[in-house]
C-alpha cells in the first residue's frame, strides 16, 4: 500500500518538477544578457520625464526607472545597465537588429509595430495622446485655429502621421515641418521657425517645463490620438518577453499592495498570499521565467513600485507636474491592470 502512495506522489509531482526544470533554463535574450552581465536598454534622444541626462550624466525619466527595475530583476543590479540613445527613426530597426535587448522609449504600440516588424509590445506602461504646443502671444485657444499654420513634428513617428490625418479629416491647410529628433523639433519651435509643435500630450508638458518662460506656451486641449507607449521585445523570445511584462505588472501590483522601495523588506514578513507570491516567498514564479525567486523584490527595491515611478518623474510634485489621469490603477479611475501573480 505504501510503495502505491509513494509511486501515485512521485507521478503527481514529476511533470511539475519537469516543467520547472524546463522553464528554469535561460531563453537567447536571457542567456545572452546574462553572459555580458549587462542589460542594453534602447532609451531616448531626450524626452524630459521619460529619459534625459541630468547634470551629471545620469539618465533620468519613467522609461529609464523601468529598464532599471528590468536590470534589477534579471541581474539583481539596477546599475548594470547599458544606454543606447536612438531616435525616433532608428529605435525599432536597432531592437529588430540586436543592439538593444528592449526598447523602452515612448513607443507607441500600433498594428504594423506588432504584426509586420518582427517585433513584441509587451504591455502598456503610459497611457497618452497626441497635442499641440503653440506660443500664447499668437492667440490660438483651439487646434482648428492652426488653419495654415507651420507645425513642427518629429520624421518617422506616428505623431507624423497623425498630423497629416487629423488635418484631412477637419479639412485644415498646414505646413509641416519635419525632423529627425525632438531636440532639433525644440530649437525651431523655441526659435520660431514653426507656430505649433505637435507630439504626445506629455511630452508636451516636459518640453514645456525646460522653458525659460514656460507661461509663455500653451498646450491646446484637444487630444487628436491614442499613444499607448510600451517596451517592445523582439519576436521569437517568449522567455523574454514574459520577463519584461511581467516586471512592469509586478510594480503595477506593488502599487495596489502599498509596497515601496523603502518598506520591501518588511513585507517580506507578510502573510498575504499574493505578497507572498508576489515577494518569492512562495511559489517558483521567478524560476518559471529562468530568475531568482526575489526577482520582483528587487525590481522593486531598485525603482519603487508604477506610483513612486509616475510621481517621480512625470507627477504633481515634479516639474512636469502631470495627474495620474488614465495612468492611474484601475480602482481609482484609471487604466492600469495587472493580471495576478498565481
């Protein structure tokens, strides 16, 4: 009777352990991040709020907090981190070629992006729109007033194509003036070469804040796009991609838990299940996708969970001075949902 327990266990838990032992192992992009112990993040040219140099040379912004939460959870170092700067026009050709393990730079995820590049979004980690930026003294209060106006926007971006869209559909006369990265797009705008500027909602707003007279300027209230901005991996890899996903829903769940950077360790004490699972204290859900149990933890120790990310760089209290709006969680008005870690 015992020998039949014993072999009726045995067959019950072995496809399990099989199957631990089998994702446990590193995929390509995991193995190879692993090997040169560095992660190689695709991140802007300068977006203020979403990644920029600060005086010291530190890159700063959400996109940059989320590649080093990424760092953290795969190495458990938020520092091994190695910034390829690209614009707009060569961001997707570099992640497509391998000179980037992912893409966290204001991308916006749309259907040829997903289906016709060989290329994955992973999930959404800032909800935005299309807006225009224009000088106060022209007296413009709505987007139709730019009947024949000059508008700068960045080559290669769908702001591009959403322009041109937005201008057919309302019948409006415009000029468009085009270049190949938004610091050169600031100058001319700053330099007048253009009436409006066109690109992301909040990008607008952090272009706005580096003002020296930033009253001066005006962000119009009409929203002419959907600008859903998430990390892109590449096809092939689902290893990988599940890591990338699953570190920005682990901070998306922290949030909902009240975990922070400063209080992580003390929840490790806790005896909530999800937190339990969420923290490695149960369950193999870092060993499902080849990572230490603590992977989330230290994701989190390393940037804070989505809030403390937001509020650092985007919120109230930072110069950008942006609501939470539909970056919110989805039990406080926003959109943000994180399928649970079971």
């Amino acid at each position: 009777m015992l020998k039949h327990l014993l072999l009726a266990v045995v067959a019950a838990i072995a496809p399990g352990i099989a199957m631990a032992q089998s994702m446990a192992s590193a995929g390509p992009t995991l193995a190879a991040v692993r090997a040169r112990d560095i992660l190689v993040c695709g991140t802007s040219t300068g977006a203020a709020g979403f990644s920029m140099p600060d005086s010291r040379g530190e890159y700063r912004g959400i996109d940059n907090d989320l590649c080093r939460a990424l760092a953290a959870a795969v190495l458990g170092d938020p520092t091994k981190i190695r910034w390829v700067p690209l614009t707009t026009q060569a961001r997707l050709t570099a992640l497509q070629a391998g000179q980037v393990d992912v893409l966290i730079r204001t991308t916006t995820w749309t259907h040829v992006r997903d289906t016709a590049n060989g290329l994955n979004f992973t999930a959404v980690n800032f909800y935005d729109g299309q807006g225009f930026l224009v000088n106060r003294r022209l007296g413009v209060t709505r987007a139709t007033d730019l009947n024949g106006a000059s508008i700068c926007v960045v080559a290669g971006s769908t702001n591009e194509l959403n322009l041109a869209d937005w201008a057919r559909t309302n019948r409006i006369q415009y000029s468009p003036v085009v270049f190949e990265q938004n610091d050169e797009a600031r100058r001319s705008y700053i330099a007048g070469r253009c009436d409006a500027y066109s690109t992301d909602a909040s990008q607008l707003a952090g272009l706005r804040s580096t003002f020296v007279n930033p009253n001066d300027h005006v962000i119009l209230p009409e929203i002419i796009s959907k600008e859903p901005h998430s990390p892109v991996v590449r096809h092939g890899d689902d290893q990988w991609f599940d890591i990338v996903r699953w570190t920005f829903f682990a901070l998306l769940i922290a949030e909902e838990n009240g975990i922070t950077a400063a209080n992580a360790e003390g929840f490790l004490r806790s005896e909530n299940p999800e937190i339990r699972r969420l923290l490695g204290n149960s369950g193999d859900h870092g060993p499902m996708m080849g990572l230490d149990r603590r992977w989330a933890y230290n994701a989190i120790r390393a940037a804070g969970n989505y809030s403390e990310i937001f509020e650092r760089n985007l919120g109230r209290g930072s110069a950008i001075g942006l609501a939470r709006g539909l970056n919110g969680l989805w039990n406080q008005g926003g959109l943000m949902y994180a399928p649970p870690i079971r």
